[in-house]
C-alpha cells in the first residue's frame, strides 16, 4: 500500500477533511483505552464517556471502532478526529483487501494509522491503538501518536491510563488466556473510572482471535467492585 495515498484533497472530497481552525472542538482527551495481547489473540477495551470541557455530551460512546474484520482501534483525543482516521483506514484496508485479494495485516492498519496521524499532526489531534489478529503473526498491538508506531505487548491511553500505570505493569503476564486478559482489561478499565472523573459510563470490550471478533458492553452494576468502592 502506497505510503502518502491520503492526502487533504482526498480527505475533503471524500467529506471527511473540513478545517476549521477557528471552531472550538468537541474533544475527547478525557478517557481510558487499554488492549493487551493474549495466548491467541488480543483484548481491547474503553470507557464511554464523552466530554466538552465541564460538559458530558455522550455517556455510552463506544471508542472501539472496527479497521477491518479481525483489526479494531481504540479512539482518544478529539472524538471528530479519531473517528475520522478510524473511517479513512477502514476504506482504505477495504481497498486494500480487494486489491491483494487477502485480508490486511495488523502491521498495516498500524502504518496507515500513523502516516495520517504524522503528516495531519498540526491539524489533528487523536491519539489510536490499533490490535487485531491476522495470519502471519497472531495477536498484535500498535502505539500510534503523531507518527510514532510502537508494537508492545499492551498499551493504555487517555486520561485515564496515569491512574493504572503501576496497575498494568504489575498484573499484566505474558501468554494469559482470553479469560484471563479480559478480566484484566475489565479490572483496568474499572480502576480508571473510579478514579478519573473523565472517565466513566461502561466498559466495552472487544476481544479477537482467529475466529473473528467478539463484541461486549459491561454496564455499571457488572463492574467489579474494589475495596475502597
């Protein structure tokens, strides 16, 4: 896929670049994304809610926003933004998919991600996990910020993730298994949202694998409850 095939006229004739620099944001800095890899596959998940400054605007948002069959997002930063990088890249793959006749690979969602994040980085502003599964390396996660492109084993975001640094880097184990990474994005997610008054609503959870992808919403009262709740 060719390096720079996005560009602002593209953008705008496809109705998804309209700069207004003098327009104020709805953003979405204030939120919890987290995906982590497992023994097979990858877990991701987000809290819901969606603020304007002081004002919450949507309370059950879901930031996990499919690229392609088995290759999902996670959305942070201003909701416009990241949503319409999370559109452009999943036209793109689809494009892509026909083009090779083969279903994309993680590492390229990834790419795309990052050359749209690297070459609009003055006029956006989002911050996308990309984690998927695909046939030539399994479960994988991708750190994208303006331009960077990062494989780990498990990535956080928003501001959310400063309140489950130590959280993460203590549970996380290598080679978990589906239940037990879903558990721990469960448990982040529920500590984050305790703690960052801009986090909150419910969790979605999305876990892939081989199989294809399964889509779940965990509502308030199905939270775990920690000892200071």
């Amino acid at each position: 896929m060719r390096e720079g095939a996005v560009n602002r006229y593209t953008l705008k004739n496809a109705g998804l670049f309209q700069p207004n620099f003098g327009a104020k944001k709805w953003t979405n800095p204030s939120t919890t994304i987290i995906a982590v890899t497992f023994d097979g596959g990858v877990v991701l998940g987000s809290d819901s809610r969606v603020s304007a400054g002081e004002s919450v605007v949507n309370r059950v948002m879901n930031k996990l926003s499919p690229l392609h069959d088995q290759i999902y997002c996670a959305l942070s930063g201003s909701a416009a933004d990241a949503q319409t990088i999370a559109e452009i890249v999943n036209y793109q793959l689809d494009v892509h998919s026909i083009e090779v006749e083969d279903d994309p690979l993680v590492c390229s969602a990834a790419t795309l991600v990052k050359n749209i994040s690297y070459k609009y980085k003055e006029e956006l502003s989002a911050h996308l996990i990309v984690a998927g599964w695909d046939r030539k390396k399994g479960g994988q996660v991708y750190a994208t910020l303006n331009g960077l492109l990062s494989r780990q084993p498990f990535a956080i975001g928003g501001s959310g993730s400063f309140y489950i640094n130590g959280f993460v880097d203590a549970e996380y184990r290598k080679n978990m298994t589906r239940r037990e990474s879903q558990e721990f994005v469960v448990n982040a997610l529920t500590l984050a949202m305790g703690r960052d008054d801009s986090s909150g609503g419910v969790a979605y959870v999305v876990t892939i694998d081989k199989d294809g992808a399964e889509e779940k919403c965990v509502l308030g009262n199905e939270l775990p409850t920690f000892f200071d709740e």
